[in-house]
C-alpha cells in the first residue's frame, strides 16, 4: 500500500471512522513514519479520538484535537494546531472528519492546502450494517454530500462493515461485493477492508488488503449480560 | 440486506417509530437525542412522512397534539431541559386523553445541566411532569434493541388506552451502538373513533378539547381517566428479575445502572453472597407486585440510579417499607461501576445499615 502523506477519514456518522483513525495512526508510526492524529469531529460529543488519548502519547503520536472534546463542554471548536498539519510536510498526519455532511463541513477551512499539496487519500469509511447505508446506492449518495460539503473528492474506500461485537468473518463477507459495486459506482479503488484482531486473523486467510484493529474502549461499555 | 443491523439507540427509536406506523414527527435538536431528528430529517421524505423541526418544544408538542387528534400516530424526542419545555403540552394530551409517544434521552440536570447520561428525569416521567392529576406510561430501554421494541410497544400501549406514553432513556442508551433486528410484523394497530377526522354527514361531531369549567364533568372525567389507569397498572407492569428465586440482596436498577448492576450481581454470587436483579421495565406502572413478593426473602434491597435518588421512594413504597432500602448512585452525568455497586451489596451483607 503505497502511503500518502496526508490520510483523512471521512463517512457516515458510527460507521467506524475514529477506530480506524487511531490504529491507522499506529499503523503508520510502526512502519516508522513521524504521525500526528488530528480529530475534526465537532459533531459528536460522546465518542472522539480523544479518547485513545493516552495510548496515543504513550506511542509517541501527537494528538491534536479540541480543548473542548470529552470537558462536558457542548462547543464546537477546531484547535489552531491543525494549521501545522497542512503546513508541516516533514510529518505524517491521520485527519478523523466527523460524520456525514455535517461533520465534513469542518475540514473545508483545510481544503486548499490539501489539493495544493496533492498529497493525499481520502477515504470513504463504508459500514453496509448501518441502517441508512446498507446499500451501494446510498453509501454513494452519503458520499457525495461529504464530498460536497468539503470540496475534496474521495480517493479510495475502507470496508468497515461490522455488527459491532457479534461481527463474524462471515458478515464482512457478505459485504463484499456491496463494497465492489460501491467501487464500480465510484471509479475509486477498496484500499483495505477492516475488522478486529480476531475477526481479522480469521479473515485474512480468505481476503486480500485485510487491516487488523483493535478497537477502542468507550468509558461506559458495559456487558449485556 | 442484513438480517441485523449496527445501530445507535437514538436511530434504533426512529426506526422502529416507522416501522410501527409513525409518518409524523415533531422535533427539536438537542444533545444526547439529536440523531432522531436527524434520522427522521433523513428517512420521513423518502417514505411520505412530515419530518419538521420546530420553532420550539413548545411548538413541537402542539404539533404532536393536533396530530394525534386526527387520530395518527405521532412522535416527538428532546432530552431533559426541552422535556420541562415539553410539559405544558404532556398535560394537555393527558387532558384530552390523547395517544403520543414522548422520548426523553436524559442528560444530567437540573437546568441546563450537562450533556452527559443521567436517570434524574424519573420522578418528572412517573409524576406526570406537568400539572394536573395524571399519568404517562413510562418505558425504561436497557439496550439498544429494547430502545427498538419499547418504541413499538409504545405506540400500542398510547393507542389501547389513549394516554401518552413516554420512553425514558438515558445519553448512553440514545449514543451506544449495538446490533439490532427490526421487524413490523406485530405490530398492533387500534381503532380511534374518537378522532377528528371529519364526520361525513354521517355522526356527530368528535371533539377533542381539555377545557372543562363546569366542575361535576371534570371529576367525571378525572374518574374515569383514574379507573382506566387502574387497568394500565394492573395489567401493564413490566420488569425483568435475574438470579432472584433465592435473593437475600435485591438491586432494582432500570436502563443503563441495570446493566452494571447484573455484572455487580453476578460478582456478589461469585463471592457467595445470595444478591440478585429486578430491573423494572415499566416505572410507570411501577412493578410493584413483584418487589412486594420479593421483599418475602430479601433482608435488603438496593436502589441504583443515576441520580440523587428518586426510584429509591417507588421502591419503598412497593416494599411498604418492610425491609432497609439503600441508594447506591452517581450524579450529574456519571455512572455508578459494577465494582461500586458491588461495594453496597458486600455493605449490606455484612450489616451495616
């Protein structure tokens, strides 16, 4: 997989954008590259980037993210860093855009030095088990708001397809061929299909471009007993 | 395609409120329950719904209002403060004995409070919430596809006895994500010869007001709404019991505090100390036979909330104070840990009261 300099993330909302941000993000700093992970998700006050925090320090991935995310603090607002994103090529970066149309909104201020720069992918987040994308057809129609509400067109596809914890191999499966029709839709190519460690292990034996994830803890994940 | 789907809770409520037949909602944004207008800012167009985001809460209950007395069925959602702003409207409904469904995703209060999950909207839900003598059914999701089926069940449950029924979540409930399986194959659906429909010349004329000056018809009426709340608690209760044919320490927890509790639960049986669930599913009617059966053979009971106590008087009085009741409980957007609940019940066990 060849690696862009800048790599944004962008989806309908719950489709899995931060999750794959991060180990993204730690993908990238193995392979020895300088990264920065930066979340422009302004939308959802519940779950953000901001909560891998620590892991993301302990690793040496700078966070650049709002000094409002996780305080309680309903106020969307972008930190002044992410300028140094655009503008410091020397450095890798990891954007999370937030979600659908809304939250893409906010990267359009960046626009112009990403297109400037032309160096890099975006990425559609797809998750054929969300209720309002289960079809090509209208993961096609999400996508093109994004690219709309934005201005960057996207670059390539990640299949996130997942049930949350009762994802089995057998369900990414299935999404296969939704995901190569999206890709025929589109013109853009599927650069990886993602799925948890385990399910990936799984899946890598009957898949190619299979990117294993650990999956983030959210502060009130609480088994269903 | 997929059998199951990954939703939020807040989508998984929109979804199910089409599948049972809802093609109006009224709605103002606010955070945790924003994604049910978005979802039906979204979905309602494509199926000749009215999604309309209103002026106000105020507004959007009206709405929910005049709808209802054409005989639809009608929703709207806001989260604590719109549910106050909401509560002029709750009693008018009640007042013209009008079938709604209400959702309230509950974040930390009082006033404008926080953004955060919280259960300190209950004794707005079972009270009433605005003023006069009367009462919502009030559903207590614990899981996202609860969040789904209570959204039908409500609807059936305001339709049968033409009252507002209300879901009462909490911020965790509305944003967590989970698998779900939707289906509209039972839904019921029930006459409403009551509504205002437009009488073709053929009855006389429906109306629906809940204005009443004259005293004598207004006990009358409030009579008669009484007597069909008698029904509603004696055949509507709902709660789900786990490991209590032999409780000697009974938690009672509703939505999310439920959930932590059953790994508390589970973690006192391990330790070999005899504790177990009633998770009420229905807080009103309050599921008061059962906690009174239960108070049989439990020494202790233990109330968990994510408030500052409000479900602890409901338990009390279904015990009829017959055993010590305990609260265990966070505030203001935080969440009681399984380890903290485990803590109260090791307490009562060894005796201190």
């Amino acid at each position: 997989m060849e690696h862009k300099r800048v790599t944004l993330f962008a989806g309908h909302y719950g489709s899995g954008k931060t999750n794959i941000a991060v180990n993204y993000a730690f993908y990238l700093k193995n392979l020895g590259y300088d990264v920065s992970v930066a979340d422009l998700d302004i939308v959802n006050p519940y779950f953000r980037t901001k909560d891998s925090e620590a892991e993301l320090l302990a690793a040496g991935i700078p966070l650049i993210s709002s000094a409002f995310a996780n305080s309680n603090v309903d106020l969307p607002a972008l930190p002044q860093e992410l300028y140094s994103l655009v503008e410091r090529k020397d450095r890798y970066a990891v954007m999370d855009i937030g979600g659908d149309d809304r939250g893409a909104l906010a990267l359009g201020r960046y626009t112009p030095y990403i297109l400037e720069e032309n160096n890099y992918e975006m990425v559609f987040v797809a998750n054929f088990y969300r209720p309002l994308t289960q079809t090509p057809n209208d993961a096609l129609e999400v996508m093109r708001e994004i690219e709309q509400a934005c201005g960057i067109m996207f670059t390539a596809i990640a299949n996130n397809s997942n049930i949350g914890w009762e994802t089995s191999p057998y369900d990414v499966l299935k999404t296969v061929p939704l995901a190569e029709e999206l890709s025929q839709m589109s013109g853009i190519p599927i650069i990886m299909t993602t799925a948890e460690n385990n399910v990936a292990l799984d899946l890598s034996e009957k898949l190619e471009g299979v990117f294993p994830m650990t999956l983030q803890k959210k502060y009130f994940d609480i088994k269903h007993v | 395609m997929a059998d199951k789907v990954l939703m939020k809770g807040n989508e998984a409520i929109a979804e199910a409120a089409i599948l049972a037949g809802c093609r109006h909602y009224f709605g103002y944004p606010i955070t945790p329950q924003t994604e049910i207008a978005a979802y039906m800012a979204k979905r309602m167009p494509k199926i000749g719904g009215t999604f309309l985001q209103a002026e106000s809460e105020v507004a959007a209950i009206n709405m929910v209002y005049g709808t209802s007395s054409a005989g639809y069925r009608v929703m709207t959602s806001s989260s604590s403060p719109g549910m106050s702003l909401k509560s002029e409207g709750l009693s008018y409904l009640a007042g013209s004995d009008l079938p709604a469904l209400v959702v309230n995703v509950q974040r930390g209060g009082p006033g404008l409070g926080g953004i955060q999950p919280s259960q300190s909207d209950y004794f707005q839900a079972t009270r009433g919430g605005g003023h006069g003598d009367y009462h919502m059914i009030v559903l207590a999701p614990a899981s996202v596809q609860e969040m789904a089926d209570l959204t039908i069940t409500g609807f059936e449950l305001a339709d049968k006895y033409r009252v507002t029924a209300m879901i009462l979540a909490d911020g965790t409930m509305g944003q967590m994500m989970e698998p779900v399986e939707l289906s509209a194959d039972s839904v019921k659906t029930f006459d409403k010869p009551w509504a205002v429909t437009g009488t073709k010349m053929q009855r006389k004329h429906n109306i629906i007001n809940s204005l009443s000056l004259v005293p004598e018809e207004l006990e009358q009426q409030n009579f008669a709404r009484y007597e069909r709340y008698k029904t509603i608690e004696e055949n509507e209760a709902r709660c789900e019991t786990f490991m209590m044919d032999d409780a000697e320490y009974c938690v009672v927890a509703f939505g999310i505090a439920a959930r932590v509790s059953k790994n508390a639960v589970i973690a006192a049986r391990e330790k070999g100390i005899k504790a177990g669930l009633i998770r009420p599913i229905t807080l009103w009617p309050f599921p008061k036979k059962t906690l009174l059966d239960a108070a049989d053979k439990a020494k202790a009971f233990i109330s968990v909330e994510l408030s500052m106590g409000q479900m602890i008087e409901d338990v009390e009085l279904a015990i009829r104070c017959q055993r010590p009741v305990m609260l265990c409980n966070r505030a203001g957007g935080m969440i009681p840990t399984p380890e903290q609940v485990l803590a109260k019940i090791e307490e009562a066990a060894g005796g201190k009261m």
